[in-house]
C-alpha cells in the first residue's frame, strides 16, 4: 500500500508535467481547475517526500545534490537582490519559482529506489511519446493556444502541449534519445514498430521549425548513431548529406510547390543560414536583443544581481545569463561548475551510457542558449535528477 502511495504521490504530478495537463485544462475545461491540479500536485510531491523519508533505501545521489547547492546560492543571492533592487515581478511570485524546485528535491528521493527509476524511466519516456504525437495532432488541426481556437488557416509552426514550438522541440528531442534507448526491438516486427515511431518523432521535430531544434537534432542524431558511421555507410552518410545541401542550396525552387507561408519560408531559409554557417543572416527571432538587453542589466549588477525570477521578466532567452542577472557572478560560476561536473562525469562512464546522457545534456544546454524556460520547467528539471542518478550508479535498468 506504502509503494503504491508513494507511486501516485509522484508519478501524476510527472505526467501532468510532461503533457502540460495544467495548459490543456485551462484551455478545454476551466482556469479553476487548472490551478487547483497544480496545488494538488504540489501537495502529492510534499507527501511523498514525507513518505519516501520515512522507510526508503538506496544511496542518494551525490551528482545531483549538487543542484542543492545552486539553490541555496541562487535563493540566497536572489532574495537578497530582490531586496536591495526592490524587483518583483508582478505576473510571477517568487513562490511560483519555487514549484520546480519542489519537484527537484521530490523525485531526488524518489529515485533513490532502483525500482522507482525503472518506473520513472519507463513513464517519462511515454510521455514524452505522446507529446511528439500530440505535436503533429494540434498541428494537423490548426489548434492554437495562443487563440484557445481552431485557426481557419494553417499554422506555420508546431507548439505542441507547450504552446512554443522551441520547448516542444526540445521535448520531442529528448524523446527521440529515450526512446532508442528504452524501446530494444528484438524481432522484425518490433524493429519496423520502432523505425515508425522514430519517423513520427522525427517528423514532430521538423514541424517546430526550430532552427536550434534542427541543429540540436542533427547533433544527436549523429551521437546516437555512432554505430553507423563504419565502412560503406560513412560513405552513404557522405552521400545524403551532399544530396540535403544540394537541396537546401535549390530549396527556393520548391517554394511555390510546397504553398508555404512567408514565415515557413523564413524558418527554412534561417535553418539554411545556419547549416551553411552564414551567421551574418541568421535570423536570432529577436533573441539577440533581449539578449544584449540582458546583459545591460548584467554590468549594472554583476556581483548580487537584480532578483529572483529577473530573467523571466525581461524574457532574455538565455538560461546561463538569466542565473548571472538573477542572483549574481558566484549563482552563475557554480551553476556553470555543476553543468560540466555532469559531462565529466558522463564521460566516464561505458560507451553506451555515456553517449545517452551526453545527448540528453547537449540537448538541453544547447536549449539553455535560446531559452530561459529549461531549469524553471518541472518536467525538465527532474530529468537532471536523473541523470545523476545513473550516472553515480553507473547503469540504466532496462525493458
């Protein structure tokens, strides 16, 4: 009964994150309720931490307590900002940056069971499954949450549960590299079942549009794949890719065939500039700015920063300097010593292990770069928790 309390206590709260039940609530049933699985939520992971302390064995992980450290950095700088600054956001409490925070310290002891990891695994990667598959159904639909509406005319990009088509990118990612992982087809069967079930994932991916998403992928795609790249197949890879640059190169030809929107045009063209390395037209979306604006209020306050949750405020897309204007220069050194304690630590690890939990990392700081959103997310938050977890212990259970 214990095991089965402690299951429900964290593992509905993990799939209303990953699916964005809270979003898909307001947008279908009720604002209200909305809010109140959020406070029910918050509540499950305070019980089950209780419980888990109580009676739960296993080693803790000595990885991811860093992140207990960075915390107690960036809340006692923050707050200290916030007071001398007298910041405070007024569509975003400072209590509110606290929720992935409670998930961080819930499933860090969840986890220390073996048995609950396997569990974790196994529904994290569902999840994260259907949310690809919900990618392409909300696109095929023209549903858009930013109207709460079926549009009348096509969407130009794929924004998933998410709303933003970078942060459903990046999920769709992640579940491409924990599926392969997870999924081990043994007959031909489940091999085809798996070849489709990558194609639907790779297709949500190009949906997004997302110029880093794009790049991100082909990154993975060529660390996940490193068993490939032997004998005629280096060959055969060399022949795709000169055939993809010869059609990115025609790519203007297709335009007209394919009815494409100004900004479809405009996202394909940008993923040229980027592949090509034209970086003098790179189309940054506006991120530069808000970046170079950041940054402005970096050199103002550099030692204590501007506050708890400042970043968000002013939307600079950009995770590692969003921790550097929040809580200061010491929160963003040690917040960089924690991200590559990670890689050195995943470096060390067997072949096969190694190159899962560097994919997940490369996916998620390239992000980082673009987005100010990945620490804040609860669903991308516990996925540090468990990457300490087998990259202390060594192993990965799998199906």
């Amino acid at each position: 009964m214990k095991g089965k309390a402690i299951i429900i206590c964290f593992i509905w709260p993990l799939i209303c994150g990953c699916l964005n039940i809270q979003l898909l609530t307001a947008a279908f049933i009720s604002i209200a309720l909305s809010q109140f699985i959020a406070y029910i939520n918050l509540v499950l992971i305070l019980i089950g931490v209780f419980v888990v302390l109580k009676g739960s064995n296993g080693e803790l992980s000595k990885t991811a307590s860093l992140w207990f450290i960075f915390y107690a950095l960036y809340y006692s700088f923050g707050l200290l900002a916030s007071g001398i600054t007298g910041f405070e956001d007024p569509g975003y409490s400072t209590i509110a940056t606290i929720v992935p925070v409670i998930y961080f310290i819930g499933f860090y002891y969840f986890l220390r069971q073996e048995e609950y990891t396997k569990l974790f695994f196994k529904v994290i990667t569902v999840c994260y499954m259907i949310s690809a598959i919900l990618t392409i159904f909300f696109f095929k639909i023209n549903y858009s949450f930013d109207d709460l509406a079926i549009r009348p005319y096509p969407l130009d990009r794929a924004g998933g549960v998410y709303a933003d088509a970078n942060n459903a990118a990046m999920v769709n990612i992640l579940a491409y590299i924990l599926f392969q992982k997870f999924y081990i087809a043994k007959t031909k069967l489940q091999k085809a079942f798996k070849i489709f079930l990558t194609l639907v994932i790779v297709y949500s991916i190009l949906l997004t549009l997302s110029t880093t998403g794009l790049f991100i992928f082909v990154i993975v795609s060529v660390i996940t794949n490193y068993k490939f790249f032997r004998g005629f197949k280096v060959l055969l890879l060399g022949v795709l890719l000169v055939l993809f640059y010869a059609a990115l190169f025609v790519r203007e030809q297709f335009y007209s065939h394919l009815n494409l929107s100004v900004r479809q045009i405009s996202k394909i063209d940008n993923i040229y500039n980027v592949l090509t390395f034209n970086t003098e037209k790179i189309d940054s979306s506006g991120r530069s700015e808000l970046l170079q604006l950041l940054l402005e209020y970096v050199y103002k306050k550099p030692i204590m920063g501007n506050g708890v949750g400042f970043s968000t405020f002013i939307r600079g897309h950009n995770t590692y300097i969003g921790v550097w204007a929040d809580a200061g220069i010491i929160t963003f050194l040690f917040f960089l010593f924690l991200l590559v304690i990670y890689l050195v630590k995943s470096l060390k690890l067997n072949l096969t292990l190694m190159i899962f939990c560097l994919s997940m990392l490369v996916t998620m700081y390239i992000f980082m770069l673009t987005l100010q959103t990945v620490i804040n997310q609860t669903h991308i938050i516990v996925l540090f928790v468990f990457i300490g977890y087998v990259i202390d212990r060594k192993r990965l259970i799998q199906y």
